[in-house]
C-alpha cells in the first residue's frame, strides 16, 4: 500500500510537471485531466469514495471539457 | 526527514502545492495560470484526506452493521473538500470565461503582451 | 531569469511548508488529533440524527449544511457571471451559423439508448446519495453531462426547444429558492429551539428516509446539472 | 431564546434568498425596489440586534439542530453586530445612489444581474463577519471573491476584463492560501470552530512551533492579498478604479474591511495573544502596515485619474488598519476597527462623488477637473469634507483614529510610529488638497465655468449627504464608539 501510494504521489508530482513544461495547451490539459484522475484513484485509495466519484465527474469531466471549449474559442477566433 | 517520510502524503501534498503556486505565479499563459490554481486547490484538498485517513479502516458509509467509532475513517475532511471541489470548479469556470473576453479583447492569452497592450 | 527565479520561490515555499509537515502527527494513526471526538460523534450518531446511512452525506446537508446552501451560492453566482460575460444575443433569424452539427444516424440512434441509460444513473446517484457514495453534486454532474451529450448530438436548434433557457433560469431560481428556504425552516427552527414539526426521519436505509436529506440532494443534483449545462453551452458560442 | 438572536442568520437568508430571486424578474425598475427593500428591511434587523446585543452581550448561535463543534455557528458580540449595521447601512446608501446613475455606467440587460451581485456580495460579507467556523468563513470569502469580481466585470469595458483577470487571479492565490492555513491547523487541531481551535491550541503550541508560525503566515499573507496589505495591492487600483463607481464604493469600504475583520478575528480569536507574543509575528503586520501607510500615499502623489488617487490613498488606509492590528494592544485594535468604520463611511462617499463628477463632466483625468467647484458646488463641498476627514482635521473620524494611533503607539512604546503617522497625514494632504483647491479657487481655473451648470439634482445626492453627515456622527461620537468597541473586544 505504502510503496503504491508513494508511485502514485511521484506520478503526480511528474505530472503537474510536465503540466508546467509542455508548450502545447492541448497537451497541458490533457496531462491535467490525467492527473486529476490519478487524483481519483489516490482519494479512493483514502477511503474517501465521495470525493472520488465527485473528483472524477466534476475536476476530471467537466472542468477538461470547459478547457477545451475555451482553448477551441481561442483558437477560433484567431482562425 | 523521518517525519517527512511519515506523512509521505502531506509531503507530496505540500509539493505539489508549490508547483502549482508557481504556475499560478509565474506562468504568463492564462490558461496554464488557471491549470497551476487547479492544481494547488486538488494540492490542498489531498492534504485534507490524508489527514482524515486512519489505516486500515473503512470508509464512512454504513453497510450492513455499525462497526463502531473505531471502524470508519474521519469523515469531516471529506465532507469539507466536496464542497472543496464545487468551489474549485466555479472558480475555474469564471477564470475561463475571462479569458475568452480578453482573448476577443487583446487577441492574446499570453499575461505580460496584455499588460503591455494600452487598455484605451 | 525568470525560470531561475520561480523555481527558486517554489524551491523555498516548499521547503518552509515542508519544515511545518515535519512536525505535523504521523499519517494514518488512530489517535491523531484529527481524529477527535467530533469525528467520533458523527460517525456514532449521524444515522441516528440524520437518518443517512454516508456519514458525508449526512454531515454535508445536515451537520454542516450552511456550508452546502453557501456552496449552491457559489455555483449560482459563477453561472450568473458567466452568463454575465458570454451570453450573446441571438443571431438574426435565417443566418444559420452553426458549425458543430454532427449527421450521424448511428450516432443519433446510440444516443437514444444511451442518454437515458446515463441519466437514470445519475438519478441513481442523487436518489441513493444519502446512503452509498455520490448525492446531488456528483449525480447533478452526471445528468448535467448526459443534457451536454443530447446537444452535441442534436445540434442547438433542437435542444433550445426542448431546454429553452428560459424554463432553465425558472428551474435554477426555483431550485435554490426552495433550497433556501427548506433550509432557512431547519436552520431557524434548530438554532431558537422552536419544536416546530420536522420532517420524520423513517428507517436508516430506505429510500424514502433522512428527512430532508433526499429532497435537499434532489434539488442540489437539478441546480448542478442545469449550471453545468449552462457552462457548456456559455463556452461553446454563448448561445442559449 | 430571544427571536432577536436568529436576526443575523435571517440578514443572510433574506439577502441570498431575494438575490435568487432578481433573474425571474423582466423589469428593471422592480429589481431595483427588490434590492432597496430587502437591504432597508435587513438594515433595521441590524439595528435591533444591535441594540440586543448591546443590553444582553455577546451570544452564540448554533445554525441548525446541533450544538457548536458539530454544527456550525454564529458569535454575535457588539464588534459583529455593529459591523452587521455598518454594512447594511453603507450598501443602503450605495444602492440608493446606484438607482439614479446606473444606467449610464452599464447596459440595461445586465443591471438585474448587477442588483444580484451586491446583494450575494454583501450577504457573504456579512458571513465572512459573523461566521465563528473557520470553514464557513472560507466558503463565504469564496463567494465574496466570485461577487465582487462579477461586480467589477459587469461594466463590459476591456479594461475591466483586465483588472478582473488580475483581481481574481491574486484572490485565487490568496483563498489557496488561507486553505492551506485551515489545513494546518485542522490537522494539529482537528477542529474547525475557532473557539475550539483556540482552546486546542493553547495545550498544543509548543509541540508544533514550526506549523504554528506557518499557519499565521499564511493567514496573514492570504487575507493580506485580499485586503490590499501594502507589497500585495498591486491589483486593487486597477479593479477599483475601472469599476463601476457604485461598485468600487463597496469593494473599497466593504470588501476590504471583511477581510480584516477575518484576519482580527484569526489572529486574536484563534490563536490569541499569547501565541502571537511567543511567535512575535504581528511585527510584521506592522512594518507592512507603516510601509503601506507612506507607499500608499506616495503612489497616490503621481496618478493623474481621479478614481485612481482614491484607490491609492485606500491602500494607504488599509496601513492604518494593519498598523492598528500590529501594536498588538487592546487599544490599537479598537482604534483599528474604530478605523474601519469611519473609512467605509468616508471612502463610500468619496468614490461615489467622485463617480458623480466623472459622470457629469465626462472627464477622469484631475487636469480636466479643475474649475468643477463652480460647477457641482455642492458635489465637491462634500468631496471636501470627505478629503479633510482623510488628511486629519479635529473631529472628523480620520484625526480621531490617527490621533488615538499615535497614543497607542506611544503606549506600546514604538514612538517612531507617530513620525509616520504624521508623515502619511502630510502626504494625505499633499494629494487630497490640490484636488479640492483647484476645484474651488483659482482665476484661470473657473473661466468659462457657469455656477452649478453640471451639478446633480439633491435627491441624487441625498445618499452620499446622509454618508457624509454619519461620517461626521462617527467622528462626534467617536468616545462612545471606541469604548463600545473596546467592551467588544474584551
């Protein structure tokens, strides 16, 4: 259990990372709703299943759908 | 060190904490900027549940028998970072919709061009 | 430069907040301070004063359900502000500039059965937040998707028929009203020790049980579903 | 169990519940009435529960059926209860000049939704002040922050949009923060509810030192950012001078003062003198307070837009607050809260003023607003009553609060303070006394100007005069004030 936690911390640590050094937005928000599910997981790892299911609907569902929306009206008005 | 090793959750927490305060910070591009306050809110919210965890426990849904005080975790923290999370995404829905009017306004989401931009 | 600097702030915010994590009590322990006679008392008697059988749900819209209400009125003021900066006016009749319609009758057949498979899940979620993981964020989420689906899919005409924003406005209002106004009673009649009747809160594990937890989660899942609905159509042309 | 007690929590209730109401209505006009009944009715529930709690002390109220560290409740003590009708009574008058001149500032569609905003803003304020759960406090400090941005925002200008984005962006920093600080202590405490925090922590302090001191500094750096502490106001005179000046009115005399009384009430109420001498900490608060106090004033020295000299000097009064809270003594913090009173008087009617001038003239620049003393005689009267109380002339609540600074700062031994009180006194004047100067006097100034051409009609004006004249009964009563405040506080 311990060893798994401390992967899955690493792994977000990586991501929120490669978050910050990626040049492509499309790649940084994919990485962020990777990490937000990753997130998921450690939380049911928690024993906090609430929070689980809320996490993977809301910060990994639609806070990644709104970024997209706003990145594909950026890229549409520059069209 | 040992008590870092200890709260290895806290730690990486705590990390994770200040990668996102420093997208939020230094990043010039808006939409990493709302990325790095989202990372720090879910940073804070997992400092939260792991303070609430006790090993080998359950989680705090009553099936079948009441197992007792010593049974189930603590729920408060869970209890607190659901409502954690709603005003985590309210937050980042407005910071988006700022950021498609600035983008309609000075044709760019990059902070340091728009601060240089006359506003009239 | 700017690099050097901000991984020189991060470097020492995180090593000050680590100096504090340091001392804090070890993770995971039964007898953490955290783990206090508050948390015992909720996990002792919520199914008891409650009647929830998820101790979150319980503590969320009863122990501390002032935070809940302020929390919708998080949820209400952000979709107000987005409205706010996005609503556009509706374009003159017979410029059809719509870009994102899909004309697919595999897609549009699927969907039949599919939106309301998704839907009676989330319905599942609100109706069974008071005793399994979910309630009415999660599940208002769900069917808030399942609206989202049905306009990809449909195109805009069809869905502002049938979800026009209008009657989406009413609902939300409607919604938090009736929320704060139930919860205002409980609130009021709890604080002044008023014995005025309380809803019953019938056996701890049916459905139709924990008082006004299963209508406070109803009406939490409607106004979490339509802001999300609003969200989406706000951010994909601020056409409603 | 008076019903007088539930009063706050109904102040809340009705103000949330009318604001969800506004987006059903179609009609401006009824909107306005809306807003204008429920925040007058609010403003004598204030006053009755005041006057309540004025003769019964201070009293706890639980919100819902169960009892404090299980629930979440209410700490009604005088300082709250006379916040409560300080707030009310300021957005009254806001509001009431509002309905007049907002018209010309946003678009028609948008000013139900404006009516919305103040009225979910000031409800979380009043949250923010009578909440004694340190939770519920953060969650209303979040719905403050999401309103007060939406009320800047509703003015639709690209410069607006700007500002906002800066606004929330540091607010976003600075909630992150304050969360983290809950964190900590929710975790050495396993408490929300400050009374019990502070009873935990008063047994546990020593074992954490590190954690403790971090939770402070966060506190103090998170509400620091969203109350315009001195190196962290770099947002606030852009978001309150594009803002609407209804708007900027509440954001300067309001939202700030929230927010400190949240930082008085951590400071003091959960962590307590004790822990904050052994820590000596609030030096800190006041070497932030005495820089702000003088940078405030000196930034405000070169802006040449009128709206921005009183963003600037608020920053500047925000010093006086901090300074107050860093003596660390009794008196100092009544004087603070003493401060906070009679700035959201003074400022409200400045801003709103100053927003009348912008609005008849059509200029914001001080060059082009010269010669307006004969144009808006009256307008720029009050202006100057308002400007003499921020220099510090006798009676007016701003010498009362610098004079009584000074004795406190005598008191607690840091006689260098008065040599920057006095310096900020001058520089006050140094900004404030060109503008009504130039409006007055001056041959070149008032040619080509016609006597009272541009001045509003009195019944607009009719709010700022009854600001102004609470202003002067601020200053009056000042003895009473203070005392009242000092039995709060003890």
């Amino acid at each position: 259990m311990k060893i798994f936690s401390m992967i899955m911390i690493l792994f977000l640590i990586i991501s929120s990372v490669a978050v910050s050094t990626i040049k492509n937005l499309l790649g940084a928000i994919i990485v962020f709703m990777v990490y937000s599910l990753m997130m998921t997981i450690v939380w049911q790892q928690l024993n906090a299943p609430d929070l689980a299911i809320t996490e993977a609907a809301v910060g990994a569902g639609i806070t990644t759908i709104l970024f997209v929306l706003t990145l594909k009206r950026i890229k549409g008005v520059r069209k | 060190m040992e008590g870092l090793m200890n709260n290895y959750y806290e730690t990486g927490s705590i990390i994770l904490f200040g990668i996102g305060f420093a997208i939020l910070l230094l990043h010039n591009n808006l939409i990493k900027k709302i990325i790095g306050m989202n990372i720090m809110d879910t940073a804070v919210f997992l400092f939260f549940i792991a303070k609430g965890y006790v090993s080998g426990k359950d989680a705090p849904i009553i099936i079948g028998a009441h197992k007792g005080v010593q049974g189930y975790i603590n729920p408060v923290p869970s209890a607190l970072m659901l409502t954690g999370i709603v005003v985590a995404v309210s937050t980042t829905a407005f910071a988006l919709a700022l950021t498609v009017r600035i983008y309609e306004g000075y044709g760019s989401i990059e902070l340091d061009e728009i601060i240089k931009m006359r506003s009239d | 430069m700017k690099k050097i600097l901000s991984i020189g702030i991060t470097i020492t915010l995180i090593i000050i907040l680590l100096l504090g994590v340091s001392e804090l009590p070890k993770f995971g322990q039964y007898n953490n301070p955290a783990n206090n006679e508050v948390s015992h008392y909720y996990i002792e008697k919520t199914t008891k004063d409650t009647g929830a059988m998820n101790i979150v749900t319980g503590i969320i819209l009863d122990y501390r359900a002032f935070d809940t209400f302020v929390e919708s009125s998080v949820l209400f003021t952000a979709s107000i502000i987005v409205l706010l900066l996005l609503k556009k006016e509706k374009h003159i009749q017979g410029i059809d500039n719509e870009v994102t319609i899909i004309e697919s009758t595999i897609l549009k057949q699927v969907s039949k059965v599919l939106i309301p498979c998704i839907q009676i899940f989330g319905i599942y979620i609100i109706f069974y937040g008071h005793l399994s993981p979910g309630g009415g964020f999660a599940g208002g989420t769900i069917i808030g998707t399942s609206f989202i689906l049905y306009r990809i899919i449909y195109g805009k005409k069809f869905t502002d028929k049938t979800l026009p924003y209008s009657k989406l406005i009413t609902y939300l209002c409607g919604a938090i009203m009736l929320y704060g106004v139930l919860k205002g009673y409980s609130f009021i009649t709890g604080g002044n020790h008023l014995n005025l009747p309380q809803p019953s809160l019938g056996t701890p594990g049916s459905i139709l049980s924990g008082g006004f937890l299963l209508p406070l989660n109803i009406l939490v899942g409607l106004i979490v579903a339509i802001t999300i609905y609003f969200f989406f159509t706000l951010f994909d042309g601020g056409e409603i | 169990m008076s019903i007088i007690q539930s009063f706050p929590l109904v102040i809340i209730l009705v103000l949330l519940i009318t604001a969800f109401m506004m987006p059903l209505i179609k009609n401006t006009k009824i909107i306005k009435g809306i807003s204008l009944v429920s925040m007058t009715s609010v403003m004598i529930l204030a006053l009755i529960n005041l006057d309540f709690v004025h003769k019964n002390g201070e009293y706890l109220y639980r919100i819902g059926h169960f009892n404090a560290p299980y629930g979440i409740e209410f700490r009604i003590g005088i300082i709250e209860a006379m916040m409560g009708l300080l707030f009310t009574f300021v957005a009254l008058m806001i509001i009431w000049y509002s309905i007049y001149s907002i018209e010309k500032e946003i678009k028609q569609s948008k000013i139900g939704l404006y009516y919305l905003l103040v009225n979910i803003l000031i409800g979380s304020l009043l949250g923010v002040v009578y909440s004694n759960d340190l939770f519920n406090c953060f969650v209303f400090i979040e719905v403050g922050t999401l309103a007060s941005c939406g009320t800047i925002i509703v003015k639709d200008k690209k410069e607006n949009i700007k500002a906002t984005l800066k606004y929330l962006i540091m607010s976003c920093l600075g909630s992150g923060l304050v969360l983290m600080g809950i964190a900590y202590l929710y975790s050495m405490t396993g408490h929300l509810n400050i009374n019990y925090i502070h009873a935990e922590l008063v047994k546990c302090y020593l074992i954490y030192p590190n954690a403790v001191l971090i939770s402070i500094v966060l506190f103090i750096i998170g509400l620091g950012v969203k109350s315009a502490m001195f190196p962290l106001h770099n947002w606030l005179p852009d978001a309150h001078s594009s803002a609407p000046s209804s708007s900027s009115a509440i954001l300067s005399s309001l939202v700030l003062k929230a927010f400190v009384l949240l930082l008085i009430k951590i400071l003091y109420g959960v962590f307590g003198m004790d822990i904050l001498n052994h820590f000596s900490v609030l030096n800190i608060v006041l070497i932030l307070g005495s820089l702000g106090m003088i940078m405030g004033s000196v930034f405000a020295i070169f802006q040449k837009n009128i709206k921005r000299v009183i963003a600037y000097s608020t920053v500047a009064q925000m010093g006086y607050i901090f300074l107050g809270i860093g003596l660390g003594t009794n008196l100092g913090v009544s004087i603070a809260i003493f401060h906070i009173i009679g700035h959201a008087v003074t400022k409200s009617a400045l801003f709103l003023l100053a927003g009348a001038m912008i609005e008849q003239t059509g200029h914001k620049s001080l060059a082009q607003l010269k010669g307006i003393g004969r144009e808006m005689p009256l307008t720029l009267g009050l202006f100057s009553i308002g400007a003499l109380s921020m220099i510090g002339i006798p009676v007016l609540p701003g010498f009362i609060s610098k004079w009584h600074l000074s004795l406190a700062s005598i008191a607690a031994g840091d006689t260098i303070l008065i040599v920057v009180i006095l310096l900020s006194s001058l520089l006050n004047a140094v900004y404030y006394s060109p503008i009504v100067i130039n409006g007055f006097f001056g041959e070149e100034n008032l040619q080509g100007k016609v006597y009272k051409s541009k001045s509003k009609p009195l019944k607009e004006l009719m709010p700022v005069i009854f600001l102004v004249i609470s202003m002067i009964y601020v200053g009056i009563a000042s003895r009473g004030i203070i005392n009242l405040i000092s039995l709060g506080l003890m």
